[in-house]
C-alpha cells in the first residue's frame, strides 16, 4: 500500500474490495485542514491542491483513496 506523505492524520484506514489490492482509505476534509493549518493554505487551495495534486494523481493500483464523509442524506440529495 501507498501511503500519502505528510496525511498520516487523515488516515481513517483500509479500502478492501474484491479481486482488488488494499489501499490506504484517507479522509478529504482532514487532509483538507492538515493543509490549512500546515502550509497556511485557505481551505479554497487547499482543496484545489488536494483535488489536483493528490486525489487527481494514480500511481498504479496501490495508489491511496480519498473518501468524502457524507450522511445518506447528503448522498440521497445528490441522485
């Protein structure tokens, strides 16, 4: 598995799907404020940044997965 440098405190855990390698599984909104209080970013770069440099980068199967938290809700008002 690949890890993201610098987010080990987003780290929420495993991905595992069938037939498919493991990967680490971060959380986006803390990446996000690890961001915004590291690097001084605002959360508008911060999310660009992650969104083009991390999320946007595929490094081969073990390439790590962002998750966005959200209520059934919240998925529901998105279909």
């Amino acid at each position: 598995m690949l890890k993201a440098n610098g987010f080990d405190n987003a780290l929420i855990g495993i991905g595992r799907r069938c037939s498919q390698e493991d990967v680490l599984v971060y959380d986006f909104n803390k990446a996000v404020k690890i961001l915004v209080n590291r690097d001084n970013m605002t959360e508008e770069e911060a999310v660009e940044y992650l969104e083009f440099n991390t999320v946007g980068a595929w490094v081969g199967d073990k390439t790590p997965m962002f998750v966005y938290p959200m209520t059934i809700e919240e998925i529901d008002e998105m279909q």
